[in-house]
C-alpha cells in the first residue's frame, strides 16, 4: 500500500556499489502487476469499468496494476531502465498475475479479461522488459510463485510466448505451512520442510517444466540441514539451480 511504500536516501548506483564492495553481485527483485499503490495515483494505470472508465477495484477495496493500461506498461519499463543502468547484474520480475476476478468483476470489466488469449498482455510485457533489460547489460528473469501457480494465476506460463525461457519458481515456506486456499480447495503440506517442498513440487512440477527453471525457497530461516534435504529433494525433480532468501 502506499502510505507503507519505503524511500531509500541511497541511490540506485549506491546500492549496487556498497554490493559489490562486499563482494556480492546485485539483483534486484521488481513486483509488476500486483501493485496496489501506483493505480491509486495514476487512475490510468488500473482495470476501469468498461462503462464509464473509472477505476476498478477488488474485493478488499484495493485497485490493481493493468497489462492493458499503457501508464502501467510505461511505469514498469521507466523502473527496469533505471535499475538496469545503475548496474544491477539481474533484474527479477516477479508478479505477472491478474486479480482473482469475480464473474460480476467480468461481466463490468473488458470483456478480454475473460478470454484465454489474454496471456498475450502478460507475456508482452515481460518481452518489453526483458528487452530493456538485456539492451542495458542486466539479465532478466521472470519470477512466478508457486502459491500463484496452485492458484492458478499462471497466464505468464507460456514458453512459446516468451523472449527467455528462464525462470525463477518462489516457494514460499511459511505459505506450505499455513497452506494455500485455492478457490474452494485448501492445499495442506504436511511433514518436514524437504517433505512439504516436495508436495509442492508435486503440484507445480508441470507447469514450469518447459522452463530453465532456478527454484528459490524463501519465507523462513532454515537451519543448514533441512536447506540440504530441500536442496536433495530439488536435484532428485531435476532442479540445479537453487537460490535461498
């Protein structure tokens, strides 16, 4: 939400020097659409009602970044520039989602919202961006979760529609604890960390399996020995690539 939105005093060129001093490299990590704060300035970057134009909102009185709105698209694209030429090495775009509309929500809103094809705005985007990216030296990513594919918010799922076949699958630990409310089903992980991974993977495994997939595990602190197991579980699905935090 906006009025919880943070302003560094460091710059973009800082941040990625006192990095790099230390001897890491810099990624940054960039939430496109599911955005509650720019529409609520800028009107013309959200879902509006197709009767009268004005902004849409959801159920918990939020309004959403649109891949439909040219403000949004424009606010995205300012935003990867600016972090691509300051230096960061990796640019993760994560949030290609579109809200859980309701059937009242599509029968006001554009009536594309409720067609298969509408992947096309989602997977642009990411092009445009990745395009930007790699014009300015950074590598790009498309980041999508696992919580989001169970859900099915996956419309950026389309390997065939994408400029990179790389992506990178979030499984959020806290989320298989508490577990995932999909519509009407409630998804339980039950077991250890590496367990509850691994159900998990049961789930999304096909999803992303036309992907060069990086597998992140975040949202909790993990003891070095359930990271290993987590780390077995993943190479045993064929996943190589593993980033904690």
């Amino acid at each position: 939400e906006a009025q919880n939105s943070i302003k560094s005093t460091l710059t973009l060129s800082e941040i990625v020097a006192e990095v790099e001093n230390s001897g890491y490299k810099a990624t940054a990590v960039v939430s496109i659409f599911r955005d509650n704060s720019m529409p609520a300035f800028y009107n013309d970057g959200g879902y509006v009602l197709a009767s009268n134009g004005t902004l849409w909102y959801d159920g918990q009185g939020r309004p959403w970044a649109s891949p439909y709105a040219q403000r949004a698209i424009d606010y995205n694209s300012a935003i990867v520039t600016e972090l691509s030429n300051a230096g960061f090495e990796r640019i993760i775009c994560s949030d290609f989602v579109f809200p859980d509309f309701t059937e009242y929500d599509l029968q006001i809103l554009d009536p594309i919202l409720g067609k298969n094809d509408r992947c096309m705005s989602m997977t642009s985007t990411a092009n445009l961006l990745y395009s930007i990216a790699v014009s300015n030296g950074s590598e790009m990513q498309v980041e999508v979760s696992a919580e989001d594919i169970i859900c099915g918010r996956k419309d950026i799922l389309q390997p065939m529609l994408l400029s990179s076949n790389n992506i990178v699958l979030n499984i959020e630990i806290n989320k298989l604890v508490s577990g995932i409310q999909a519509g009407e089903n409630l998804y339980e992980f039950k077991g250890t960390p590496a367990e509850m991974v691994e159900q998990c993977l049961i789930q999304v495994n096909g999803d992303v399996v036309d992907f060069n997939t990086t597998v992140r595990i975040s949202g909790a602190s993990l003891p070095t020995a359930e990271l290993t197991s987590i780390k077995k579980v993943l190479s045993e699905y064929g996943y190589k690539s593993v980033v904690i935090g």
